[in-house]
C-alpha cells in the first residue's frame, strides 16, 4: 500500500510497541496530539499513558530520562519536537549516552532513540530548519541515522529500536507528506551502517543522504537524458558509522565524487568523506571530490534567502556537469 | 567486622545493636578509604583528579543503609562511600581510581565515572546535575514494571543550580516517581560560597515547587541522616511520589586534591571538624554503654586491612591493553547488557 514517510515512522513505532512492551514513548505533545509531525499518532490510544507520555519541555529531562530506563532494560523512543532543540539535549546524548558503555567497562547499554525531525524547505527559519547530525557524527559510542525514502524510514526505525546502542534518527520534515511509496507489510528491517545504490552509474560517483536524495536523483536523470552522463547516487542513509566499504567502493568505480548535503558546508560530513576517499582511493581518483551543500550561513526566513542558501536540483546539475568536465 | 563486639553486660547483640556496629564500621571504613586515597594520590599512585569526601560520610552511610538490593544509585563526584556502601567491593574501586584493568570502567574513566551495574551503582558524568534526569528514568522503569525499587540520586548544592537538575524534579514531580533526591549542601562550590549560589539558604524549600516535600538535616549527624532517610525511603517506595533530603555538611579537604582551599576561613573549618561524624557516633555508642575504645581498636584493625587489601590488589592488577582503548564503545544488538542480579552483597553482613 502507498505510504507518507511520515507514515512509515508511525507503523514502525505501533509495530515495535507491540513486538516489545519495553519500547515506549517520551516526549513534548507526543500522547494526545499524537506528536507536532502526527509520528506518534494513535499510540496513546493502543498503548495507554504509561508507555506514551506527554513532557514537559525539558529536552535534556527527555534525553536523560531515556537514558536511566534504557540502562535498566527498556527501550525508550524519545522525541525533539524539532531537530534543533537537540542542543537542549546535547550534554545528555553526548556525554551521558555515548560515554555511558565505556565507563562502565562495558558492562552496561543505553538502547535509546532519540527521533529528531530535522532539515528545511519548509519556511522554518534560524530555529525549524537545521540540520544538526555533523554535531553527532563525530561521537563514537552513538549511531546516527538519517533515511531518504519510505521504506527506510520503517526498516531503520525498527533496527535503531532493536539496536543495544544510543542511536540517533535524523527524519527529513520536508519527506514527511511529499513522498509517497508502495511499502510493505509487515516486519522488516534495514540495517544501520550499510549504504544504498539507489542508481548505478560508471561516470560519475554522487554521494548524499536525506533530504538531498531527491533533488540528487532528479539532477542524475537530467544528465542522463541532456548529457548522457551515468551518474551513481549512494545513499549513505546510516551515518555514523560510515559505510566506508561502499563510499570507497563507488568512488573507485567512477573515479569522480561528488558529495551533496543540505547541511552547511564547512564542517558537514562531506568533509570528511572527502578525506576518506583522497586517504585510501587517491590513485583511482580523475578529478578533484566537490560539494554541494548549503552555504555557511544559518538558513534564513525570507524565500529569496532561503532559496540561496539551501543546495538544489541546479545546483546539483551545476556541480555534475562541472565535475563531468574536468 | 568483628564479632566480639557487642554492648556491656549484653551476651547476644541484638540486631539493633549490630546494625549499629555495622554502621559505624562503614563511616570508618569511608574515612579510612578517603585518607589512603589522598595519600597514594600524593605519591602519585593515583593520577588524575581525587576529590575527597572526607568529612561527608554521614551522608553515603545513613542514606544508603536503608536501600533495598535494586535501588538505583547515582551518586556525585564525592561518594566513594556510595559504591563501597552498595557492595562493590573495595578492591575494584581502588583499581578503578589507578586506571587498572580490573577497575570499574576498565581504565576507560578516572575516579567515580566508572559506574558499577551489576550493583544498580550508576557511574555519571563530570557534567554536574547531569545525573539527575537519568535516576529520573530509572524510577520512571520503576513505576512503569511495578518494581519495588527507587532510584536515588545525589547532588551538591553547586550542581543544582544547573537546568537539568530542575527539568529532573519538576518531572519526577508531575509523575510520582519514586526517586530519592539528596543535595550535599557543603556551603562550597569549589571556591564559590552559597551566598554566591543562590539567594536562599536551604535547597530543599525548592522541593515544594515541584510538588513533593524537602526535608533539611545535619549530614554530620549519621542518626539525624538515618531517621529523616528511613522515614522518606518507606514512602517514596510507597508510591507517595519523589522527595528531597538536604544535608548540611563542610568538606575537610580542598574541591580537589590539587586544591589548597585558601578561600575558606581557617576558623570554619575548625569549627566544622569539631562536628565530625565519626566521633560524634562513638559518643552514641560509648553512652548505650559500648567500650568505644575497644570497638575502635578492633574497627581500625579491620578497616586499615580491607584498605591496604583493596591497595595490595590495585596495585598488583595490570594495566589495560592500549587495544581496548577501542573496545567498549558499542554493544552488539543481541547483546545488550542489562542488569541481571538483584543482589547487592554488602561485604560485612548487616
Ligand atoms: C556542568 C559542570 N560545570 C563545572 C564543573 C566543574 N566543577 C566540578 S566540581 C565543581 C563544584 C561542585 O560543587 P557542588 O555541586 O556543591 O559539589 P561539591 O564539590 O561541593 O561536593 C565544579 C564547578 C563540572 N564538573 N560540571
Ligand atoms: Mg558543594
């Protein structure tokens, strides 16, 4: 049956609850609205108010909250209302969680999710629009996610539900009700730290995740038809830990990266990426790794602004047909 | 603990006699643990940063006396007494504290970040406060499995003027959790006196905002700590919702070790020294008739060979393999390891 994304995380959640009754809910207008997106939709009502609760807004309290029920056994799914109140919670995910399975000499887990509506293009301005997961990419001890489509909205879910470790689920709000897919039935997972071919190609190595696989896509089909260019599009999906295996995989293959994010450029992840790739695939290389990504700046209110600042299809088209060229 | 003792012209102890004796055996145990700690740490036995309890053991004894196996404990950067209190035996803390492999954390963490689950003792963070949300969680477990536990979670006074430590309370507030909070007011936080801190003079009149009731007594009084604790402790198990027992209390030694603690008025100190817990217990115990000098003889025999063990057993322990500083990070997903065992087996029975 075709699904929202936004659907597909509301599924993984009422199936996961009911797989496990150690999994539950926390976080701001989660239980009767059923959350400010609708992702917890209905879990007040087949669940009950103890395994979905309503906070008050205190983001570390969520976070910290989760964290003393995950180590005593449960699975707490806690929610951001938004992405960008995660710094509220900073000190708790990256202190507190990360760290907790080191100092305590291993003998200890924090299976926690944090579900973290992220990303822009939604007039969400300066505080309703980050895109936050370079903060946490960096943090061994936590899992960062980030799906592109509907399917892997339900299947990553579900693996960071079951995974033992903090794992934190970046969701683009722009995805939520603009795409739509035929998504199976039942239990399926996918798994946290394998990327994704979504399109095969020999010329060019196009390398993205979240919000920015779409626009990724629709720029490798126009230069398919304009230019016949066969460009590879990676989906990264899972980002901490890197597939490295398949980046270097594709890089090597094409010998020409480019690397697309919708967050800003300078200290995002494409950086780092860009580093692997010229570490270990320097010799296949035929041109220099780019990035697109969105300039460093906050994202700002006005269209005209926003609309600059934030990476697009052109832009993508731009970047292809520069890198084609070299 | 020795088993001679016992009060004048009594042939059996009673258990009230015993738990006592029991108690007193702790806070010298605390103290004398806390004073080989500063020593090895000048002699550079044990590297990073010691901050002494010492002066503060009231509080880790009659708090965690009365806890049940099961209750989760998150205690602050000063409570060694805390783990030797929940029965993480006193050898593995002192490797911990010189980064041994047989340590709590493994070498991962210094002093008392490496936590101990097996014994429901949570090892925080540095980040002040930052405990309190999760001991928030753990009795939020609590009430959802209908467990009869409470999770208990201390704090200085310094640490609750952090955000977190009020997102905590008020929460544990709306829901009734049963979760113990207990401020160690020592008047100090490092060098920053209370006046400096907050314009009131007791941390517990902030419990009424959220709903619950604070409770205010002298920490360097083990039976005052004990009576409020068994008191409240019945009641938070009850489901009666959270509460908060502040202490008042003075650390003898500086913030750190490395801290001479200039800022204090010489006098203070003194002052407060002449209201040390131990002594003061003794003077409980000499009264209901016990030869203290004996007890003490016999106590000191027995605490000073339980340290110099736990020091013997550290330092013959070996250091971790430079590989494991990556191991430890993740747990796989089949494996994920939660506490199993209910028991807490204080070394020297009740
Ligand atoms: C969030 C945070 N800020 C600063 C510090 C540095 N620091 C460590 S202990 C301390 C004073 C703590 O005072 P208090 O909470 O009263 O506990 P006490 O040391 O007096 O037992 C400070 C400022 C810290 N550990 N965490
Ligand atoms: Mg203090």
């Amino acid at each position: 049956m075709e699904q929202t994304y936004i659907k597909a995380i509301n599924i993984a959640l009422h199936e996961e609850m009911r797989r496990d009754e150690n999994v539950f809910i926390m976080g701001e207008d989660v239980a009767d609205l059923g959350g400010a997106f609708k992702a917890t939709e209905g879990l007040l009502a087949a669940f009950g108010e103890e395994r979905v609760i309503d906070t008050p807004i205190s983001e570390a309290l969520i976070v910290g909250a989760g964290i003393g029920a995950a180590v005593l056994g449960m699975r707490p799914v806690v929610e951001m209302q938004f992405a960008d109140f995660i710094s509220c919670a900073f000190d708790q995910i990256v202190n507190m969680a990360a760290t907790l399975r080191y100092r305590h000499g291993g003998k200890a887990a924090c299976p926690l999710v944090v579900r973290a509506p992220s990303g822009a293009g939604v007039h969400g301005a300066l505080f309703h629009s980050q895109n936050p997961e370079a903060w946490f990419t960096r943090v061994p001890g936590l899992k960062v996610v980030a799906p592109a489509t509907v399917y892997d909205a339900k299947g990553l879910l579900k693996s960071a539900i079951r995974d033992g470790n903090p794992v934190v689920y970046f969701e683009h709000k722009r995805l939520y009700r603009s795409i739509k897919e035929d998504l199976p039935e039942g239990d399926f997972t996918v798994p946290i730290g394998v990327a994704e071919i979504r399109k095969e190609g020999g010329d060019l190595s196009l390398i993205t995740y979240g919000g920015t696989l779409g626009p990724s896509l629709d720029a490798a089909r126009i230069v398919e038809k304009e230019d016949g260019l066969a460009v590879e599009v990676l989906d990264l999906r899972t980002l901490l830990p890197l597939d490295r295996e398949a980046v270097l995989a594709t890089a090597r293959k094409t010998g020409k990266v480019l690397i697309v994010h919708e967050d800003r450029l300078t200290g995002g992840i494409g950086g780092e990426i860009a580093a692997l790739i010229s570490e270990h695939a320097f010799e296949d290389l035929d041109g220099p790794v780019r990035r697109v990504a969105a300039l460093d700046t906050h994202v700002a209110f006005s269209p005209p602004l926003e609309q600059t600042i934030l990476p697009d299809t052109n832009r993508i088209l731009e970047a292809i047909r520069g890198l084609a060229a070299y | 603990m020795p088993e001679t003792i016992g009060a004048r012209g009594e042939a059996e102890p009673s258990p009230r006699i015993e738990y006592e004796l029991q108690l007193y055996y702790w806070m010298k145990l605390i103290r004398a643990f806390e004073e080989r700690v500063s020593r090895l740490h000048r002699q550079n036995k044990i590297l990073g940063g010691v901050y002494s309890g010492a002066g503060q053991e009231a509080i880790v004894t009659g708090i965690c006396a009365p806890l049940k196996d099961g209750d989760f404990v998150a205690p602050l950067h000063r409570d060694m007494g805390v783990f030797i209190m929940r029965g993480v035996e006193p050898s593995r803390l002192m490797a911990q504290l010189m980064g041994k492999e047989t340590g709590l954390s493994r070498g991962k963490d210094s002093f008392l970040h490496g936590g101990d689950m097996e014994h429901f003792v949570f090892g925080s963070t540095s980040m002040l406060g930052s405990s309190l949300p999760v001991a928030v969680g753990a009795a939020l477990k609590f009430k959802m499995k209908r467990d009869p536990n409470i999770a208990v979670a201390f704090f200085g006074e310094g640490a609750s003027s952090r955000g977190d430590v009020h997102e905590a309370m008020n929460f544990a507030g709306v829901h009734k959790l049963p979760v113990l909070f207990v401020c160690e007011n020592n008047r100090y936080a490092y060098s920053t006196p209370l006046e400096k801190q907050m314009a009131i003079e007791d941390v517990a009149d902030r419990a009424e905002a959220y709903g619950f009731k604070g409770h205010v007594c002298s920490g360097n009084d083990l039976l005052a700590v004990l009576e409020v604790t068994e008191r409240v402790v019945d009641k938070v198990r009850a489901g009666e919702g959270p509460a908060l027992i502040e202490c008042k209390t003075y650390r003898y030694r500086g913030h750190s070790e490395h801290d001479a603690a200039l800022y204090r008025d010489k006098e203070e100190l003194i002052e407060w020294e002449s209201r040390d817990p131990i002594p003061r217990f003794e003077f409980y115990l000499e009264k209901k008739g016990h030869d203290i000098k004996r007890i003490r003889e016999q106590i000191d025999e027995k605490t000073n060979q339980v340290v110099q063990q736990a020091v013997d057993y550290a330092e013959q322990s070996p250091l971790p393999d430079p590989k494991e500083a990556l191991e430890d990070l993740y747990a796989s997903p089949a494996a994920s390891v939660t506490p199993s065992s209910n028991s807490n087996s204080n070394h020297g029975a009740r």
